[in-house]
C-alpha cells in the first residue's frame, strides 16, 4: 500500500500468513516505535508522514497485526531470521 511522507513513492505491505496470521511490514514509513512520538522529523514530508502512520497502525490494530518495523535495532534481536521463517 501507497504510505507518503518518508520518501516518494514509500510502500508498506499487510500480509495474511496461514501460521502467523496477519503481520505489516511498515517499511521506512514507520522505521521504529519511537518516530511516531517524534513526528517524522527529517521526513520530506512530515505531515503526510504523520497521517500515513496512523492509518498504518490503525490497520495494525483492525487487523490485529504483528509490525515489523523497517529499522528498529531492539526488535531486531526479537523477529525471525533465515532460515526461519513466517508462514
């Protein structure tokens, strides 16, 4: 899905795994936590960052995802890696 405001173009995808059931990968549209309560600052533009964000966890929360964020260090160490999987 289409989530303006980092960078043009900025994609972010909701998937509905049979396992794991749903999870939203929010890409650098939300690269951590922590940038929501900080408004995307550096973002080109932050306003329709700030909307995208919420829409994305508004589905989050409708769909009662699992988020993965694009770049968050602690929840790094958390999620699977190869060769383990989602599914």
């Amino acid at each position: 899905m289409l989530v303006p405001g980092h960078a043009p173009g900025q994609l972010a995808m909701l998937l509905r795994l049979p396992e794991t059931g749903p999870v939203l990968l929010t890409s650098d549209a939300i690269s951590r936590p922590a940038e929501i309560d900080e408004k995307f600052a550096g973002s080109m533009d932050e306003e329709a960052a700030v909307k995208s964000a919420a829409r994305l966890m508004a589905i989050a929360e409708a769909e009662n995802a699992f988020v993965i964020y694009g770049h968050d260090p602690q929840q790094w160490d958390e999620i699977k890696k190869a060769p383990h999987t989602y599914s």
